[in-house]
C-alpha cells in the first residue's frame, strides 16, 4: 500500500456488467429546487424544464453530517475536498449554505472511502479555499492511500475511470466531529440479471430490489423517486460490492455517458443506508443521493450536485 503523505496546503471494478440505453436525449436545463424540495446548486445535473420535484420528508438525523469528494491533487496538486451536501434538518446541496458551512464549521477531519467501502484515509480540513467552483472547497492534508487503490487491478482501473482517483468523504458535526472522524456504517449493492440492483438499505438481512433503469428519467438526469421492483427472491443472488461503476453505460458520448454507484453508506446514521449515485455526461459528474426516508421499498432523491463544477 503506497500512502499519500500529509500534506498542508490546497489542495471496482465492480460485478454487474454494463448495460446499454439509449442517450439520445441531451440534459436538459431546469430550475433550481424549492425549498423543501430536492436542494442542488446551480451546476448541478437539471431537472426537465418546468418540472419540480415532490418534497421529501426526512427522518430525524442521528448524525448531522457534511458530504463532499476528496481528491489528491484538485487543488493545485494538493489534497482538496469539494464540500457538496450537508445533512442537517433536511438535506441541502445550496452553494449558499455550504460556504457559510465551510467557513463557520469546515475545518474538521473527513473520512476518506474506499471502493470497498473502507477507510481509506482521513483528510483533515483547515479551512475554505476559492477554486472557482459552484460548491465551496476546503483545502487540508490527507494522510491515507488513493481512494481507487486496489489489489484488484481491474477494481482499481474502473475506480479511477469513475472517480478520477476521488473518494467519497464525511465528516460530522456532532462536537466531537471537529477532532475525530466518524465511522461508517457502509453497505453493498449488486445486480441481478443486468437490470435489477439489489441492496440491503435497513440491515434484516432481505435486500430490497430496484430497477437499474429506474434511477434515469427520460432525459438521463436523476429521477425523483424509484420505487422497488419484483425480485427473483427474497435474499439477494448476486455478490454485494460498495462501487458498482457503470451500472448503466450511455450510447452517445455526447450525452449521457454512465450511471454509477458511488457507494452505499449511512450518511446520517439513522439506521437506513443511503445510495450515493454518480451520473456521467459529457461535459459534467453529478451526484444525486438517495434515502429511503418513508419506506424501504421507495427510494427519494434528497440531494443532486455537480462536483468539481465552475458554471
């Protein structure tokens, strides 16, 4: 394992195979979400035009917590961290209130995953450092390996296909959040006959089953909800993994280009496990997270953002 060294300044190839729709369908610009309504900045992957997106109650979090991307080398050739989500009250993805987050309460450490859903290192955050991006990003040092670092060398490719060498991060917000990283409580995701993505999201042991052409609406953007599909079965047959890239793979690279699991993890720690989705165009990432706030067998997109993004 070659560790990334501490540094101050700026900073799976899963089971499941591709599968094939077609992207004839460019992304299409929206309006920004209401209040109380799926909360994403302004870059973020957009909504029909016209269209809003139900609100969504959320379970009291166990957890408050702040989401973001590390990468090694985003800033500047250093470690840095776009801050992108915030779970409090409700989720937010508002470039507003994620400055003023990373400037009052962004210096504290995140941990750092893995493709496998392990720690891969923690980046300790000093502050917020102007990049140009929508979202606020914090710049820190890193101690850890690379978040694609694999055994697995075709894990290892297809992560950093993915993530470009990214991971996801949290850091928490309890008063012990801002010396100690949280611990994850992560989960595994798999599909069944190329089209059914099976995940346990409240741990009984019963995964639930969703369609994996479910998550795209028909412009390639996130869907508002996915409700459950039938299973084969009541226990998943299919090997769960945390990362499962190119769930689905786009026909025009000048549209849509990938769906990707990102990883399956309880952000908030309320006993329910969030899926973290990653949609690939041509010229932008965006992440849309999904909880199952109300009912394990409906899935809510409580927050969709752009990583990375300067429009």
């Amino acid at each position: 394992m070659q560790a990334v060294a501490l540094v101050l300044g700026l900073h799976s190839g899963c089971g499941g195979g591709a599968r094939t729709l077609p992207a004839e369908k460019p992304l299409t610009a929206g309006p920004a979400a209401k209040a109380g309504q799926v909360s994403g900045g302004k870059g973020g992957a957009a909504a029909k035009p016209g269209a809003s997106k139900p609100a969504v109650a959320s379970r009291p979090a166990v957890r408050q917590a702040l989401v973001g991307e590390m990468c090694p080398d985003r800033g500047a050739g250093r470690p840095a961290l776009a801050l992108l989500i915030a779970r409090q009250v409700g989720w937010s993805a508002d470039p507003e209130e994620l400055d003023a987050l990373a400037a009052r309460v962004g210096a504290r450490p995140f941990s750092v995953l893995s493709a496998r859903g392990a720690r891969a290192g923690v980046f300790q955050a000093v502050g917020p450092v102007d990049l140009g991006t929508e979202s606020p990003v914090l710049t820190g040092g890193y101690a850890g390996k690379s978040p694609c670092e694999d055994a697995d060398a075709a894990r290892a490719s297809a992560c950093g296909e993915a993530q470009l060498q990214c991971g996801l991060a949290v850091a928490s917000l309890a008063v012990d959040g801002a010396d100690v990283p949280p611990k994850l409580r992560t989960g595994g995701a798999c599909v069944e006959g190329d089209k059914i993505l099976r995940v346990d999201l409240d741990g009984d042991g019963l995964a639930e089953a969703f369609a994996v052409a479910g998550f795209l609406d028909e412009l390639r953007a996130p869907a508002a909800e996915v409700d459950a599909a039938v299973a084969s079965a009541a226990k998943a047959t299919c090997t769960a993994s945390f990362s499962l890239p190119l769930l689905v793979r786009g026909r025009d690279a000048k549209a849509f280009r990938a769906l990707d699991l990102v990883g399956v993890v309880d952000l908030d720690d309320d006993g329910r496990l969030e899926l973290v989705m990653q949609y690939r165009y041509a010229s932008v990432r965006t992440w849309a997270i999904y909880t199952a706030d109300q009912t394990v067998r409906r899935l809510a997109l409580v927050a969709e953002v752009a990583p990375w993004s300067t429009e």
